[in-house]
C-alpha cells in the first residue's frame, strides 16, 4: 500500500546573442539537475529552483497513438482522460478535487509519440502530487469501470467533433496522415482516432493498454522547483520503488518514408476561403537536418521580412497568411506550407510562387543576413520559453525521451548555432516536387450554388 539556482537569471544575464557566424559557445547552458533510477526502471530527475515556493511534477509516459493498435486507434489521448477517473484511494473526481483545495492544478497532452501528465502547486503540496501520481501509477486499472469507459469515450468523441469535423479545415489533419504514411505505420492514423474504433472498445481494452505501457520503466519523473532533494529521495523511494516493472513489448523498426502515398488530398468544408497545406516528410526529431528545416521554414515565413510573407502577401497579394514549420516527430517529421489565398486567387497559383520560392533557395540558398536573423530569433525564443519552471521540467523529459541524454541543452542550441549556409540550403534542395504531399481545402457548394448550376 502507498503511504497517504535560478536558472533562467543567468542565461538572461549574457551577452545578446552575436550573429550565427560568431555566436557564442553553447556549451555553457545547461539545466542543472540530478538524474537516477529506481530498482523498478523509474527514470528520475530532480530539478531544485528556490526562486518561488511552488513545485512541479512531470511525468512522460512513451506511449502515444504510434503504438496502438489497429482497431484501436485513439486508445493513447482516451486514456489520458481516464487517468483522471480517479481509484480505489482516491475515487471519482478526488485527484483533481484534492489537488485544487490546496492551490494546485493539473493538465495533460498526448501526441504521436508519448503522454504528459503535469501538476503544478505550492511547496507544500509536493509529497500530496507525487502520492497521487504513484497512486493512479499502481491501481488506476482496479478502480476501472464500464461507466468511466462510456463517459470518457463520449468526452473524446465530442472533442474529436470539436477539434476535427466542425472545425473549419479540421478534417485535414485527420486525413493527411493517411496521405502521407502507407497502411500500417504507426504515424498513419491520427491521435484523436475513429469513431468506430473508440466504440468498439472495451473495459479489458482499457486495463490491458494500462498495464501494457502505464508502467515504472516506461516513465520519466522529473520533480521541479522548490524542495531539497536529500529529503525528497527517500519519499519518491517509498511511493513509487514498490511498484513492479512492467514487460515492454518490442517495438518494431519504424519505415521511414521519402516520399507520399498521395500526392494530392482533395477535401470540401464549410469554409469560405480554400486553404493548401504542401508537405514533405523530412528528419525525425533531434536527428541531423531537423534543425535545419526549422531555420528554413523561418526564412521562409518567420517575421514580415521573409520571404514568402514578402512574396505572396505583400508583393503580389495572393495570400492572406502563410506560414511554414517543421513538425518534429520520433520516428519522421514533416516539413509543412501553410497558406490561404486572397479573394479572386488560388491554391494552385499560391503553391506554384511556394515552389518556386524553395526552388530558389535550393540553388542559391539564404544570405548570411537571413541566416543570422532566423538563428538569433531562435536562440532568444528557445531560452526564453525556459523561464517558466514547468517548461523546463517538461524539457528535460522530452530531452530524456528523444535525445537519450537530459544533459541536452547545450546539445540542442548548437543544432541551430552551427547551422550553416549550406545547411539550410541543402534541406531545401529535398523539398523536391516528386517528395510533396499537396493536400487542399476547398468550400462546400451551397445548395443555392447547387441548384443554379442545374
């Protein structure tokens, strides 16, 4: 049974960033912490930071939607909202209302690739956190019901209704997947899953997903902000060390595709303006290139002095927003184009400037001018989004996750300090016309519309 340095200050305090041919060494950024194991495969990190009295708890499960199974598709994002149901000790709503009365609070997200579950709250609610993580962590499965099962399954389909079907261009992001990925692959199907799928499961469903991947030495703990870690250790010892490992399955090797399996994704919506997303797939996450197309799809739309900015919405007016990102994934990313055109254009004449845009780059690629803006943006946006205490304990664990190595900041920066010239031209140089997914969005006719075409 369960029992019942300050950081950010003094990477503000350097140097402004220099230009990227002369930026500084990135070696000396780091988040100190202390990281061990549990007997049980618990994969711990300890963050002290004194500045507030207020604690963060972060713990990454490595399971998303790329390990569910086929006909079971939304299983991963379904039980993040059944982690919250509550468990013998704790039933019903007790972990949020428990948490709340004492000026906590808590969140979640799953993606293709993992699930994060993080609280935040005063000092003094540090051991109450981590006894209630550990405790959903050893018995959540016991305290499942067929009536916890129906109620979240109608919360995620509603979500699913929100966020895709009746949302404008919603749609898209379910089906470009399949567009992109062959039958069968992991990244194929989209985290918020079918319908059909979602129905069809069942309670054993449920508790099988849990013990399967909701286990010691499938998570990372990271526990932030103010406490003192020789007094922590031996309470973390005693909530979570008796909590058996669990057998992971083998996870095969992950196909990494060059290119689509659809070229062009056709879709209508009730929407009053087209939108065309053109995507290639492109380096997984933390791996040679991925940085690359971060700073390529800066110069391309970051700020009013990129260039497709310049080209499509201020020069020739052919598009009302356009943006550019590099979607970074475990396995493989996608380099995305987004942009909905102005009134009286088109898709196609707004995906023929993007291509010539990249074609351009590809031969010639960025001035030194547009390299250095695009590095020092990102160096100043990457340490700035570290300020917050939970933004850096989620860091570490995606550090942890990806890279295998939570020391990675330094790592990390340099991807972008070290970038060169070449570098960004030569990730533009595979945003080849035979590698792009093209998918668009095109309005609904209306029933007028329909019945004066007859």
């Amino acid at each position: 049974m369960l029992p019942l340095c300050l950081f950010v200050g003094s990477l503000l305090a350097q140097e402004p960033a220099a230009p990227a041919a002369a930026a500084p060494a990135a070696t000396a950024l780091s988040i100190p912490h202390e990281e061990y194991q549990l007997d049980n495969g618990l994969n711990v990190i300890l963050m002290e930071d004194h500045s507030l009295p207020q604690v963060t708890i972060n713990i990454w499960y490595g399971v998303g939607s790329k390990d569910e199974l086929v006909g079971r598709t939304g299983f991963a994002h379904l039980f993040e909202h059944l982690m919250f149901m509550g468990t013998t000790r704790l039933p019903d709503s007790g972990f949020d209302d428990l948490m709340e009365a004492e000026g906590g609070w808590n969140n979640a997200w799953t993606s293709e690739d993992a699930t994060d579950y993080y609280s935040v709250g005063p000092s003094q609610l540090l051991t109450t956190l981590l006894w209630m993580d550990a405790d959903r962590m050893e018995g959540l499965d016991n305290a499942m019901t067929q009536e916890k099962l129906d109620l979240q399954r109608e919360v995620v389909r509603n979500e699913r209704r929100q966020t895709s079907e009746d949302a404008p261009y919603g749609m898209l992001w379910v089906e470009l997947g399949t567009a992109l990925y062959p039958e069968g692959h992991p990244y194929a199907h989209s985290v918020i899953g079918t319908h059909q799928d979602l129905m069809a499961a069942e309670v054993s469903d449920v508790v099988d997903f849990f013990q399967t991947w909701y286990v010691p030495n499938n998570a990372s703990l990271v526990v932030a902000g103010d406490f003192d870690s020789s007094e922590l250790k031996p309470f973390i010892e005693t909530a979570f060390g008796s909590i058996p490992a669990g057998e992971l399955p083998e996870r095969p090797a992950v196909e990494t595709p060059d290119k689509p399996v659809e070229q062009l994704l056709e879709l209508t919506d009730q929407v009053q303006i087209p939108m065309t997303v053109m995507a290639w797939h492109s380096p997984a996450a933390l791996q040679e290139g991925d940085a690359d197309y971060d700073l390529l799809a800066a110069v391309l739309s970051s700020g009013r002095s990129s260039r497709l900015y310049q080209r499509l919405v201020h020069q020739d007016q052919l598009a009302l927003e356009i943006s550019a990102y590099q979607f970074s994934q475990m396995h493989s990313s996608i380099f995305m184009v987004q942009a909905l055109p102005t009134e009286g254009h088109t898709v196609e004449e707004i995906e023929a400037v993007v291509a010539e845009e990249i074609a351009k780059l590809a031969a010639e690629g960025p001035t030194q001018a547009e390299l250095e803006r695009v590095v020092n943006q990102y160096r100043v946006n990457a340490i700035g989004g570290l300020e917050s205490l939970d933004s850096r304990a989620s860091a570490l664990n995606r550090y942890h996750y990806l890279a295998g190595e939570t020391d990675y900041l330094a790592t990390d920066l340099a991807r972008y300090t070290n970038a060169t010239l070449a570098d960004v031209q030569t990730a533009a140089q595979a945003l080849t016309p035979d590698r792009v997914c093209i998918a668009r969005v095109r309005p609904e006719e209306s029933d007028s519309t329909t019945q004066g075409a007859e």
